[in-house]
C-alpha cells in the first residue's frame, strides 16, 4: 500500500508523461508510475494484434487507434467506471509513492477517491494551446472535445495546478512543487 498517490491530470501534449517520467527519476524506487491506460492498451494490443510498446508511446501509431480504443473504453466504463484504475492498481508495486499519469475522468477520480482517500494528492498540467501544438497536437474531433479529453476542465478542487506552457517554470521548479506535496507522506 503506498503512503501517497499523486493523480496527474492533463490534456494531449500538457507534458504528463514527460513531467511524471523526471519526477520517477528523482524518487528513484520510492515510486511507481501507473498508467490507468495501459490495461486499456493491453486489451487492444492483444485483441487487434497490435505493438504494445507503440500503443503506449506518445507515436503516431497509437493516434491511428486512439479512436476505436475510446469508444470501447467508454463501453467498459459503462458498465464499470472504475475498471480500468482497478486494472491499473491491481499489480502495482509496494512502492512509497504512486504516480498516476493520466486521470481523465470525474470517474477515475471518483474510483481514487473511494478507493484511497486519504492518500491523494491531486495535479494539473495545464498548457496552452499553441505550446501543445509545438509538441505535436493536432485537434480531431471527437477526440479532444470529448470525456477523455475534456471531463475534468471544470474540476477545481486540485492541490497544485502547473502551468507546462509558454510561461512555464524550470522544470526543477515544477518537480520541487510536487515534491513539496510529497514531505509528510514519504
């Protein structure tokens, strides 16, 4: 059982992963980043005889399927809204610190919330659009305008909001910001 959990949150090209990545480096094996999309991409991996290691990189590739995975992504949560942060969490190591990389639902916050309480911490990585377009996003619709997308825009109940856009701080500033979230709990 770990004694924290940072749930990351962020639009397409905000910098989750790349912020979350440095912040395992610095915590070393403290932590364990969990992807609540991995256990959606594994599925469809498997089920599509597709690359897995591509599915869950920031490729072209996974944008070809991103689509059909979230139409069945959004099937299963109908019928189990947390299944797929259950999935995540199931084999998570025993480690200090969790990371959750891609929140992206009131749904996956609930599921945290009911599940963990106590131990969350919660981040948004905010950018603006012309930097995410810098990193690579291209708006499609039907992708960024819906839940995946969009579902937490008007949550504000978060414990630390970080600006990864034009006017962002050094990215020791951003890890010191969370890192200041993480000293009764590590």
């Amino acid at each position: 059982m770990p004694k924290i959990i940072l749930l990351f949150s962020g639009k397409r090209k905000s910098g989750k992963d790349f912020l979350t990545d440095h912040l395992q480096k610095v915590l070393n094996d403290k932590c364990e980043i969990i992807k609540i999309s991995h256990p959606i991409k594994s599925y469809w991996a498997k089920e599509n005889n597709l690359n897995l290691d591509e599915l869950l990189s920031a490729s072209k590739y996974k944008e070809q399927y991103r689509l059909d995975m979230l139409k069945w992504s959004d099937e299963m949560r109908g019928k189990d809204y947390g299944c797929f942060c259950r999935a995540a969490c199931q084999n998570a190591a025993d480690n200090t610190v969790w990371i959750v990389s891609d929140i992206r639902r009131k749904t996956d916050m609930k599921w945290f919330k009911e599940n963990y309480g106590p131990l969350l911490k919660t981040i948004r990585i905010t950018a603006d659009e012309e930097t995410r377009k810098e990193r690579g996003f291209d708006f499609q619709a039907g992708i960024d305008d819906v839940a995946s997308e969009c579902d937490l825009d008007d949550y504000t109940d978060w414990d630390l909001v970080i600006d990864n856009g034009r006017n962002r701080q050094k990215l020791e500033d951003q890890i010191d910001s969370i890192l200041a979230l993480l000293t009764y709990g590590i």
